[in-house]
C-alpha cells in the first residue's frame, strides 16, 4: 500500500535540514552533511482510536479492572476513577497502596516517566505508589497478563530478607 511522505528541506545559518511529514506526523532532520544518505523506515499507521476516545467495551472492562484490583488488595476503588481532588489513583488502600491502572488490548504498552511520577505524588504518608497494566484479548476482553511496576526502592525494601549477601 503506497505511502505519502512530504520531505521539504530547510536552510538554516548555512546548515541543511529536512522535515519529513506523513499525514500527522512531523520530523525534523539534521543538519545534513554534503552526501549524507537518508533513510526512513516506513510503518503502518496504527489504527484510529473510535470515535471519542477509548471504545465503550474497553471503558467498561477498565472499570471492571479497578474493581477487581481493589477487592484483591483489601482497598477501595477511587470516585471518578482518580478524577476528583482529594481522591487521586484508581485504586487505594489507605496507608500503604494507591494504584493507577492502565488496561490495553494491545501486545504492548508505553510507560512514561511522567506518568509514574503522577502516582508517586499523588500517594499520602506512608502510602506506596503502584502502577498496574492489563493485557486483555481484544476479542474476548478477558485478561491475558497483568503486571505491576513499583519504585525499585520498594521492591528492594520488600525483598531485603531473599537477598545473597
């Protein structure tokens, strides 16, 4: 299937670069050296989200998620799913967890640094943050893996005993 791809070079001070656009995205390349080959590497587009963002059955299966996280901590699932002030995370058992839950459809998701340091500032005392992502089948929405990223820190604290020293 043919992809379009605009390149439009750009002369700044003396210095060649190239901007290389296809349909949203934008990239800048540079400067370019006299006879420097450049290559692009061509994916597909992933596809569009539906319409308003996140589909009903993932929005349903997400929620579902939350509760299942907090009834196996022992905690409590957020009002509004950590939209309302005072009331941030997903899930939390006060005093020692507050969870934000990530669910996907997809083989893979992206963490950011940012978004783990969201959780971490919005925990209290002595609460610990967690991070947990959902793998579920995209057909059946049933849950695939789960996995959960903590402060290494934590981790490190909670398993000093098994430690070879």
């Amino acid at each position: 299937m043919p992809v379009l791809v605009s390149l439009v070079p750009e002369l700044v001070d003396g210095k060649v670069y190239v901007h290389l656009f296809q349909g949203t995205s934008h990239e800048r390349v540079g400067p370019l050296e006299e006879g420097t080959e450049l290559k692009v590497l061509l994916e597909p587009a992933a596809p569009e989200a539906p319409k308003g963002g996140v589909s009903k059955s993932l929005r349903r299966a997400s929620k579902k998620e939350e509760h299942k996280l907090a009834s196996d901590m022992g905690g409590r699932r957020q009002p509004g799913s950590g939209s309302t002030p005072g009331a941030k995370g997903d899930t939390r058992l006060r005093g020692k967890f507050r969870q934000e839950s990530k669910v996907t459809t997809t083989a893979s998701y992206r963490v950011t640094l940012e978004e783990l340091e969201k959780i971490r500032s919005e925990t209290m005392g002595t609460e610990k943050p967690v991070f947990v992502v959902t793998f579920l089948n995209p057909r059946t929405q049933r849950e695939v893996d789960r996995w959960v990223l903590i402060p290494y820190q934590d981790w490190h604290d909670a398993n000093e005993a098994h430690f070879n020293r």
